[in-house]
C-alpha cells in the first residue's frame, strides 16, 4: 500500500487487498459479544456492590469501584460504546468515492 502525497489517498499494492477490506474494529469492542457482556456484568456488578456493600463493610467496599471501572473500560458509557462496536465489527463497510464516503451492509 503507498500513500499519495499530493492527494492524501492510499492506493493499494497490485495484487494486495485494500486494508479498509478488513473488517475493524474500535477501541472499546471486544472479541465475542459474550466476553463483552461478561465484562459488563463484571462491571456494574463492582460498581453495585462497591455503593450496596457500604453500610455492612464500610469504605472498604469503595475498594470495587476501580474494578468495576476497569472491567467497562473507564465508564458505562464506554462500555455501551464498546457493545455497538462489537455487534456491528464486519457488518458495516464504508466505501469513499470522490469525497463522499458511504456505509453499506456486507452480506452475511
């Protein structure tokens, strides 16, 4: 793959297939939606029990909410992100044509 200094493309290799063929995926996806929904299951359950746990063990059970912060990768709403970027890795595919990029569904 080469890229075109003056216009900003990249232009494949003959022979090779074009890097934007590969399906991609984002920073906060996951392998296998399961793993994803286990992390998240991990994670608002450090989070339930680090506020649930308070009044019988004390400040000790702030100790889970790191944890469960760390298992939905920084905060829900990232884990949420995540979720989308999983379920939809390999099924969108955006083509770019004369400055306009489109997204289209590839066949199952």
């Amino acid at each position: 793959m080469t890229h075109d200094s003056t216009t900003m493309t990249r232009t494949a290799a003959p022979g090779s297939a074009d890097v934007r063929d590969a399906p991609t995926r984002g920073g906060f996806a996951s392998v296998t939606v399961p793993r994803h929904l286990a992390r998240g299951a991990a994670g608002f359950g450090a989070l339930a029990g680090s506020l649930a746990l308070l009044p019988v063990v004390g400040l000790a059970s702030l100790l889970l909410a790191p944890v469960g912060l760390i298992a939905l990768r920084g905060c829900p709403m990232c884990w949420a992100i995540g979720l989308v970027e999983t379920v939809s890795a390999g099924r969108l595919r955006r083509s770019c044509t004369e400055g306009r990029c489109d997204l289209t569904r590839t066949k199952p």
